[in-house]
C-alpha cells in the first residue's frame, strides 16, 4: 500500500512577500500586475479572496470588489528560490518527489525509514521544517493514493494536515462532492447536477457503461475516482517541458503589424531564458498564445528544432488567419525534450499553501 503527500503552500507568492514584509500580514494583498497597466493577479492572501479575488483575475476588477487591495510586484526570482528549498527539504525524505508547480509536489514515502515510517509524522515534521526555515505555512494530505492526498490537502486549508486513513477511504469517498474531483469543470459540474448526482455516492448508483455514454472517455476515471481507486505512481522525472515568455500590454494590439512589433523584445527574453539551461535539453517544438479582448486564448503550435524568429512570425500569422482582431496579450513558448530520459530515469528538478486533523500515525 503507498502512502502519498501531497504538499500545497498557502498562497505561495502572496506568503513570500507577507514573510518579507510583517506590515502587510492581516490586510488584502494580491501579487500582480498594476491596474493601471492591465495586470492579473497571480495569487492573493485569504484576506483578499474573502472579498471575492482570486488569481487571474484582473486588477482593475479586483481592486473595485476590494478599494482596500494592496497589490505588490512579483518576484519570481526570489519564489523559485523558496520552492527550490522546500524541494530539497522533501527530498531528505523521499527521492519519489513530483512537483505539479512551484508550489505543490506530490511526495511518495512508502519506502521513507523517516518517522518510524509514519507518513503523517514525516508530513508533521516537513510542515514544520518549512515553516521555521522559510516562513511560510504548507497544507498536507496523507492517503493511499495521489487522487485523495490531494483532495485531503485542500480539506481545511489552509495550514492544515488532513489524512484520510486507508480504512476510511470508502466512507469518505461516499460524502465527497463530485465538484471536489479533478477534471471535474463547471459544465461537467453542471450536467451532473441536473442529472442529480451531487456525491460519489451518487455516481456509484451509474455502472461503467452508462457512465461512459455520459462523460465519454472520462466516465471509465470516474468509475474509478469514486471508488477511490488511483492507480497513479509518483514520477520522479522532475525535468523541464517547456520555457515561455509572454506580456499583457497597457494598449491592445489592434493590427497584425503591431502584433509583429512586439515579437522581437519577446523572443529577446525567450533566448535569454534557453541560454540559461543546461545542455542536456533539445527543443522539439514553438508555440504562440494570444489573448485577446474578452479573454479567450488562441495557440498557435509546430514541431522544430531551431526555434527561429521567422517560426514565430508564420505561427503569429496564422493565429492572426484564424482570428484577426486585437489582442491584449502575447506569449511565446518552446517544447522541450530531455536527453537524459533516453538513459533511465533521472532527478528532479522543480519544488513546491491549511491546520492540523485526524493526525493518526498513518500508515
């Protein structure tokens, strides 16, 4: 039987920057962009989303849901260095590490000899460690497999440890919403609810059959999930999949030529950033993302090696043909392949936002 964490810190950015600044603890704050300027917002504190924030959100809106909003820059640089330190704090306790994102990773200690082998000790002692060295609160989940240490992690977020106990699994399984499982979207949600289904135990009732002629591909993985089954083992292939670069401008780029106009700054940033990685990766394809007005995105993608200027401006082009309005943001993106997976397995290279319950020595 695996026993499976999965870490997710409190509003990473927002964290960070209320650790380096005591002052703005306990008042409305998002990481982002200005509002004048046409910024989103990244992540924000819980004192902010009581308000109705939330990431991606524009500024502009969430300074009108909150007058009171304080909206600070972001530092990646100074983000990656903080999940690059609660990585290596994972790993102390288990080479099967996988991060989702900076801010989340799955953790496998099945195998760990840390704790007596009490996942939820070892999820205890990490959250602690995090916190006295980085200043910053992590939630946990502990359970037998990846689906339910992550829904466990955002139970009582924040600063929580939620486990869900290998003989508990079934009864929690029955209670929980089908909105909690992933993959589950507002249409989906909302198909199911006027199908009357509002629980797993509401999907038990289907059989694999009528599940798959109402949620196609996707019915066999609910058949599955509502059954607590996840199968799923933790990668520890940590490797990079793409680089990208993209900007959201104060003024919308009405004309494919001002479209254009931009490209040579973005592909200035993109080539600085691919300079910065090491030589075990080959480019394997380009992509372009626009946004425009009301927010829908187009991208736009080719398989290359080279990753040319000239890649760019025919995949701007073409994004243009399918829809040739004004945009108000532009992105630009290469795929990525590690040599290194041709030889075995390798290392990571990534890291990682709840209070404590049902704290058992599981398992």
């Amino acid at each position: 039987m695996r026993k499976i964490i999965h870490f997710d810190c409190d509003c990473f950015y927002a964290s960070v920057e209320m650790r380096d600044d005591p002052s703005l603890r306990g008042r409305p704050l998002a990481v982002g962009g200005s509002s004048d300027r046409r910024g989103v917002v990244s992540t924000c504190n819980y004192e902010a989303r009581s308000y109705g924030v939330h990431s991606a959100m524009p500024t502009a809106q969430a300074k009108r849901l909150c007058p009171d909003l304080i909206v600070v820059p972001g530092n990646m640089k100074k983000y990656r260095q903080v999940g690059t330190n609660i990585r290596e704090i994972f790993l102390e306790y288990s080479e099967l590490v996988e991060p989702l994102s900076l801010d989340e990773a799955y953790v496998d200690v099945s195998e760990s000899g840390h704790c007596q082998g009490s996942a939820t000790l070892i999820a205890r002692e990490i959250r602690q460690k995090v916190k006295d060295t980085q200043g910053i609160t992590v939630s946990a989940g502990v359970a037998p497999n990846k689906f339910l240490a992550k829904i466990a992690s955002d139970w009582r977020k924040p600063d929580s440890l939620t486990v869900i106990e290998p003989d508990a699994v079934d009864t929690f399984i029955l209670r929980l919403p089908v909105a909690k499982i992933h993959g589950v979207g507002k249409v989906t949600a909302d198909k199911m609810r006027r199908d009357g289904i509002h629980t797993c135990a509401d999907l038990r009732q289907l059989s694999q059959l009528e599940l798959a002629k109402s949620y196609g591909k996707f019915g066999g993985r609910l058949y599955e999930l509502c059954r607590g089954i996840d199968n799923r083992p933790v990668e520890s292939d940590g490797s990079r999949k793409s680089v990208s670069v993209e900007h959201t401008f104060s003024e919308d780029l009405p004309t494919l030529a001002d479209w254009q106009q931009q490209l040579p700054e973005l592909y200035g940033r993109l080539m600085e950033r691919l300079e910065n990685l090491d030589d075990h990766y080959q480019i394997s394809g380009t992509g372009i993302k626009v946004k425009y007005n009301d927010f829908s995105t187009v991208t736009q993608e080719r398989a290359s090696h080279s990753c040319r200027l000239s890649e760019f401006l025919r995949l701007m082009e073409q994004c243009w043909e399918r829809r040739p309005e004004a945009i108000r943001l532009l992105g630009l993106a290469v795929k990525l392949k590690d040599l290194r997976a041709e030889s075995g397995p390798q290392q990571l290279s990534l890291p990682l936002e709840r209070k404590e319950h049902q704290a058992s020595h599981y398992p």
